[in-house]
C-alpha cells in the first residue's frame, strides 16, 4: 500500500478536508498548515488536493 492509499483511507469519513496539509518537498502529511513542515524544513506547505492529485494511483 503507498502512501497516497494511506492518506486517502485517513481522511475517509471526515467531513471535510480542511486543515490537512502536505509538504510539497517530501510528501509528509500534516494535520495543519505549519509555516515550514516538521520533517524536512520545507517552506512549501500546502493543501493535501493540492500536492497529491486525485487521479494519481501506484
């Protein structure tokens, strides 16, 4: 299972997808918008639609 399939299962059954968040530079989750993400220090954070397209599959 991929990470895409991970993500898609956690926010399955919230009402919204507001506050959920990836870092562009390496993909990690977040559950808010940080200024720079946790992970790597990326400024590139941004809504989750946005970094991980819907049509893309493994």
């Amino acid at each position: 299972m991929s990470l895409v399939d991970d993500v898609r299962r956690e926010g399955a059954g919230e009402e919204g997808r507001s506050g959920r968040y990836a870092c562009r530079n390496c993909g990690s989750p977040l559950g808010k918008n940080y200024e720079r993400c946790p992970e790597c220090s990326g400024e590139d954070v941004a809504p989750i639609e946005e970094v991980i397209a819907p049509e893309f599959t493994e």
